[in-house]
C-alpha cells in the first residue's frame, strides 16, 4: 500500500510539475528562512550559558533612580571592591572586578625583531584570582589561583599567544602593554566562546592596576570608568534581595548622603547581560528579548505563507483530480486512504524541499552572520543533532499545514459528480477561507514591508540630523603621549600641510564612544548637584575644528591644565538660566577638583552619545593631560596621498607606536551598526514574504481562471474586451491588497514605534509611507495577476464553452 501511494504521488508531482515547483520553491524559501531563525536564536540563548554557576552570578550597576531606565551604568567606583570584601567577608572570594583597557598596544620583542599589536576594545583586561572562582575557563598551562597572583603576569589565550609568539611556547615571555609595563606569561587558556559577554584575550594581573594606572583613583566614590566594572557569585545561603540591601548599606556608608539617595547598587543577572539593552557589555553586542520572539514570529509567519501557497495550490488542482477521485472511490478507496495518499504527496514535497531548504540555508548562512554579527564557523547544519530534531519537527508541522486542507477538501468530493465534471467552485465558505489566507499572506508581506521602509526613514534621519558639529572631511588619530613636545612637534610638521585647514587635539571628538561624565558642584553648593556634565577636555581650536557655534562670550584662553569653562545649552538650562548670556562669569567646580573656574562661553548644543540618548549638560575647558585625540580638518580636494603624509610625521613622533586613523563621519556611522543590519535583515525578509505571497496569488487566479472557463467564454461571446476581463480578475485582488494594508498598518505602527523607543531623536513616520507600501503591493499583485488573467481574458470562447 505505501509503494502505492508513493508511486501515484511521483507521478502526480511530475504530471504537474509546474505546480511542484512553485510549491517546492516557495516551501523552500520558507523552510530555510525558518532554519536560519533558529541558527540565529539559539546562538542569541546560548550567551554566557558556558560558565558553571551563571545562575548565581551577577553584576554589579548603579543606578540612577531620576533616569529612570535610561539610568543604567555598569561602571563602578574602584574602591567599592575592598570595601565589600572587607564588610562582608562571606563573598570574598567570590567577588572580582574586571578592569578592561580601551584600544591598546602590545609589543613584542626589542630592536629589529620588535613587533607592535594593536588590540580592540576592551579585549585587554586587569583580572583577579578571584574572577576563576565566577567564571569557568579551560586551563591549558598554569593555575587560576596562582597564575595571575603576582604583579606583572599575564594570561592568554591560545589564539592570542599564537598570534604574539607563533608556535613557540609562550610561558615565561614577555609581552609589554601600552609602553608602560612588561608583564610574564604565566599561563594559557583555551580561547573564549563566541558567545560571551567577556571577550578578554590578554588577562593582567589585577595587582598591577595601580602601578599601571586606572582612569580613576582608588578612594574616589563619585567618578567611575565604563571599563572598570565589578561581578559576583551569591553563596547558597545570600539571596539576590539581601545582598541589594547590603549594597544599599555599603553605598550608604562610605558615600556622599545625597549621592546614596540618589543612585542605587543593583545587581544584574548574568543571564540578562546580553539581552538588556540599557546597559552595555565588553563584546559591545546585546539585543532584547522583543526582538528575538520578533524574529521566531517571522519565521512563523513566513512558514505559515509557504504553507498557505501549497493550500492554495493544491486547491488550484483539485478539479483536474476530481475524476481521478471519483474513479478511486467506485473502485473502493475510502477517504482514509485518499486523506493518506495526498498526505503523502504533500511529505514528499516537504522532504525535497527540507533538502533544498539546507542547501540554501547553508549557503546563506556566511551572508546571514556577517549581517547578524554572528560569528559562526559556517558548519553544515546535518553535523548537529539540535538541527536534525529542528527539521523532523519542521516537516511533521509543515505537512499537516499544507497537506491537511487539500486533502479533506478532494477527499470528500462525491464520486457521481466528480465522474462527471461536475465539480465547480468549492462554495462560499471555501471561497472565502482562500481570500482570507490570500489576505494573511499580504498582510504579512506588508507588515514587513512597513517595517522596512520606517526603518529606511529612521537611518535617512540619523545620516542627515543636524548633529551641531561637521562631521564631513575631518580624520581623527590617537595621541599616545602627551609628553616631552611629541604633540607639539607633530602639530609643527603638520602645519606645513596647505591641505589641512585645522587641527584640534582634544580628549574625545564631539561624538564618542568614550565619555568622561563627572559630577559639579555651582557656585558657592556645598553638595554636588543630581546631575552629571560630560567632560571634552580639548585646545582652542576645537570650535573651528568641529564647527561648533559659539553662541555668548568668548573661547577660553590657550592653557595646559583647567583654567576655563565654555558649556553647552543644554548646561545653561539645567543652571536655570534662560538666556546663554547670563551664565558667564558663574564658577563651576567640576569632578573631583576643588577649585572654582568661570564660564566664559556658551556653544550651541552639539550630540556627545550616539542619538539613542539625549543631549545633556557639557563642558569644555583645557586639560593637556587628558588630550588622546587629534582632529584634523581637511580642504576640500585633498590629495589622496596626504594621510600618508601624514602617517609619516606621525610615526616620526610616536615611533614606539602603532598609526591608525579614522574619517569622523564613518565612525559616526558605526553607532548605528546594529540597525543598519536590522534594516538589511528587513529588506531581505520583505523581499522573501512578497515573493512567496506572489507565489500564493498566483495559485488563486490559477484556480480562479480554471473553475470559470465558462463564464470566461460566455462573457466573450457576448462582447466582453480581454480588459473587462483582466480588470474582473484584478479588481477583487486590489480589494484583498486594501483589506491587507488596513490590517497591516497598525501592526506595522506599533512594532516600530516600539522599536523607535530606543532613540531619543525618532524620525517622523509620514502617511505617505502607508501609502507607497499599499501602492507597491498592488503593483506587485497586479503584475501577479497579470498572467494567468491576460491568459484567461484572451482564450477562444468556443473552446471555452465546449468544455462544458
């Protein structure tokens, strides 16, 4: 019986081959977008799952209570780590602080055989003993609780050390980390798992911080480093809530009154880490939770529309086969069989298209990570059992979906009217349950399509927003030292260069990644205020570097340390001023000085973070030390061989030193990394529920067309044009295409406007954007449509009416 039912269901499949292959694609493309989604979303769960007890483990962050949940830091003050391991013994040994450096440098060797590395962020990391006893490493020489015991040591991973010593072994060598320190190799661990929240590949004696140098001193309980943050594991017996409130007692005891009443230590669930977007992590990737069931809900959806196609399809089909039914139940077929017959049919169809499906998923999968930041070592999906389990669930489910409606409708057919032809249009009901399917298939399609255009308009605002500074023509390099005239002699090389129209060196560019934000105190307070200013430390000729507007008063005077403030607007705001004018002249004491400055100017507002967050107070003012960056505007048609000039002063001044430089305006670009993908993910994703909602329309005008060939010739004969006939076909799709983009519309608003939430400056969403989607869905449904219609619209009446 089962060698009967597949060799009828092949030669079926081959009799309509046309048919199989617009199911087999659709199917297809659905199945492998499906297995894309769950490479991506387990890889998504999978973070930080590596370690022993991230159950129990936990981070440290404060937060701002005003700010509510944009309040979020996961910096904390150094001397918070022996204050709580002196007032509460029992986590001694279970609390750790992870001081990960920003970009650094790592040199190899002496002389000619010297060999200079340039690390990313936050891949160079200060570590305890203790941090072993929280997160799980593989140990392949040295010991977790003596390696990094001593000043002066260092741990790395085998890609690191292959990378620094080659296939030598590295234990004893020496590497030396920003041209400061020399550290010994003391141990080697197998390499992080690209699933992790913390990346470090060169881990330094924690020991050695001081010498080295932290961005904050060691009894300050105001200032803080995003680098610098702090993680425990709860013994058994102290729960998440006791341990809160013993932070909100040391917070209590050891800082200012008004800051402890202001801002609380929380503790941040490891499992969280990657998901919450409020606070950042050293792999610098996290996404929400709403995206991630966002993305099984697509692949639901588009598993759903390639399902409905093979529906509709198959219901396309079923008058051609109501003979062949009608034949099998005068000769004894029960609807059991025939229900297992087209059940079969459909299984054949869904494993050839998992096969295809694998295929396509596979080659897709390199473009798809690139896109997703998916470090995948691009392994065929068939080596893992997970995918295997995936797939058999996956075709269970797609063959019940697509195969259980065709099969009951043809199933039930009644063999003396299907032996004699008289099996027509399947009724109202069934009529209407295809339109419906037809209107699921665009509401998706278009839900997707919104999507896509909203998220367009929102990186069209972020390219174009006035962001108060130029941003266009401008190279940023580092400044490694400060020291001994380098910045000095390097500005005098430059300044030769009738290509370069001016240079700033400068903390930060206006805009950073990196931010220095303190705490002030205004006039005569005796109290720091609830609110924090970010700092850009830079010379006179910032302004005129980064076009910033000066608004009132004047630029500070030329000076290596803080003599001088020029603030923001939104800095005379918050002072309570309501003209920029009345702020020169007050005194700010700023950070942990204790000296009182005067404001001598106000610049117009200018963004310092990304446009997720708002701009806040800011100060400029003079700090030699603090300088680490160099701005260079350049004229307008400047040779292509000018940075190499400029590369070669550079080296002249930093020799020990790795160039490297960056337009400010691609660097502005980056922050926007992750929804420039998602856009992308959009367009693909559109690109994909259109193309298979097409496949679905054009099996219903199949099916139309086929069920009237009568009415087709009737109307013929009595004088209809092929056009009063294309447009009957087209009309009532247009309708179903409106139905869809009024159903749509609203799910596509409230998707994005919650997408939206994470910016403070969101783009307008214009009418016109709903307007041009449903536009576009009617051309493509008229374009669809266009062909089996013109085919019905031009057929001979007289063959038509002899079919009957």
């Amino acid at each position: 019986m089962i060698k009967n039912y597949l060799i009828t269901s092949l030669r079926n499949i081959r009799r309509n081959w046309n048919f199989t292959v617009i199911n087999v694609t659709g199917l297809t493309l659905g199945l492998a977008c499906c297995l894309l989604i769950f490479f991506t979303v387990r890889y998504e769960l999978s973070f930080d799952q590596h370690h022993q007890n991230v159950d129990k483990t936990y981070r440290i962050v404060r937060h701002a209570k005003a700010a509510g949940d944009k309040g979020y830091n996961p910096g904390m003050m150094l001397p918070a780590l022996e204050a709580l391991k002196n007032d509460y013994p029992e986590i001694k040994n279970l609390l750790a602080c992870t001081y990960a450096m920003r970009e650094t440098l790592i040199t190899i060797g002496d002389g000619a055989t010297r060999k200079k590395f340039s690390e990313p962020f936050y891949s160079v990391s200060f570590i305890a003993p203790e941090y072993f006893n929280i997160f799980s490493y593989k140990w392949i020489k040295g010991s977790p609780m003596t390696s990094l015991k001593n000043p002066g040591s260092v741990v790395l991973s085998e890609a690191q050390a292959k990378k620094f010593f080659g296939n030598a072994d590295p234990m004893g060598k020496t590497i030396k980390v920003s041209n400061k320190k020399d550290f010994v190799v003391t141990g080697l661990v197998q390499d992080p798992p690209a699933t992790t929240s913390l990346p470090f590949t060169t881990l330094l004696s924690f020991s050695s911080l001081k010498d080295f140098g932290a961005f904050t001193n060691w009894d300050d309980w105001v200032s803080s480093y995003g680098g610098g943050q702090m993680y425990i594991r709860l013994p058994e017996k102290l729960s998440k809530a006791q341990m809160e409130k013993n932070l909100a007692a040391l917070s209590k005891k050891y800082r200012d009154p008004k800051d402890a009443a202001e801002e609380q230590f929380v503790l941040q669930p490891m499992n969280d880490i990657h998901f919450d977007n409020r606070t950042q992590n050293y792999a610098g990737r996290t996404i929400s939770t709403g995206m991630i069931w966002s993305m099984v809900l697509i692949g639901v959806f588009i598993l759903v529309t390639a399902c409905v196609n093979f529906i509709n399809l198959a219901t396309a089909q079923a008058l051609r086969r109501a003979r062949e039914v009608g034949v099998r139940k005068v000769l004894g077929s029960t609807r059991g069989q025939l229900l297992r017959q087209y059940f079969s049919e459909t299984g054949i169809l869904t494993v050839l298209s998992i096969v295809l499906a694998l295929i396509v998923a596979q080659l897709a999968l390199p473009y798809v990570s690139e896109i997703l930041n998916i470090q995948s070592k691009g392994v065929l999906f068939i080596k893992d059992p997970s995918i295997l389990l995936f797939l058999l669930g996956l075709a269970v489910v797609t063959t019940l979906l697509s195969g259980a409606y065709p099969a009951l409708v043809v199933s039930g057919y009644q063999p003396i009217l299907a032996l004699k032809g008289k099996m027509k249009s399947s009724g109202n009901g069934q009529s209407n349950l295809r339109k419906g399917l037809i209107v699921l298939q665009f509401t998706i399609s278009q839900v997707v399509l919104l999507g896509t255009l909203i998220a367009y308009t929102q990186m069209k605002h972020f390219r174009t927003m006035d962001l108060g500074f130029e941003k266009d023509a401008i190279v940023s390099m580092p400044i490694p030292d400060t020291e001994g005239g380098k910045m000095e002699a390097l500005y005098a090389k430059l300044s030769n260069e009738p290509a370069i129209k001016q240079m700033s060196f400068s903390a930060f560019t206006p805009m950073s990644r990196s931010n220095w934000q303190t705490a002030f105190k205004y006039e005569n307070d005796t109290e720091f205020l609830d609110y924090e200013v970010v700092m850009r430390p830079a010379d006179t000729a910032y302004v005129k570097t980064y076009g910033l507007q000066l608004l009132a008063g004047r630029m500070y005077l030329p000076a290596d340390t803080m003599r001088e403030y020029v603030i923001n607007e939104a800095f005379v705001k918050k002072l309570g001023f309501k003209n920029p004018a009345d702020a020169i002249g007050k005194r700010l004491t700023i950070g942990g000085s204790s000296v009182k400055l005067p404001i001598v100017g106000v610049v117009k507002n200018f963004n310092t973070y990304s446009l997720h967050r708002e701009i806040i107070p800011c100060a400029l003012t003079t700090s030699k030390g603090n300088y680490g960056t160099l701005g260079i505007k350049l004229a307008a048609g400047a040779s292509p061989d000018l940075i190499g000039r400029i590369e070669k002063a550079w080296t002249q001044s930093f020799p020990d030193y790795l160039f490297k430089y960056s337009f400010l305006d691609e660097t502005l670009n980056s922050f926007y990394e992750k929804e420039e993908k998602l856009f992308q993910l959009f367009k693909i994703l559109a690109g994909i529920a259109i193309f298979i909602g097409c496949l679905g329309l054009y099996g219903v005008v199949a099916f139309m067309a086929e069920s009237r060939t009568k009415e087709m010739g009737i109307r013929k004969a009595i004088g209809a044009t092929a056009f009063n006939i294309f447009s009957l076909f087209s009309v009532d799709f247009v309708k179903l295409v409106v139905v869809a983009l009024v159903i749509a519309s609203p799910i596509a608003w409230y998707f994005m406007n919650e997408w939206q939430q994470d910016f403070t400056y969101k783009a307008d969403i214009s009418w016109w954007l709903y307007v041009a989607a449903g536009i576009f869905a009617i051309i493509v449904a008229l374009v669809t449509v266009s062909f089996q219609s013109i085919k019905a619209a031009l057929i001979n009446p007289v063959k038509a009416l002899r079919s009957e």
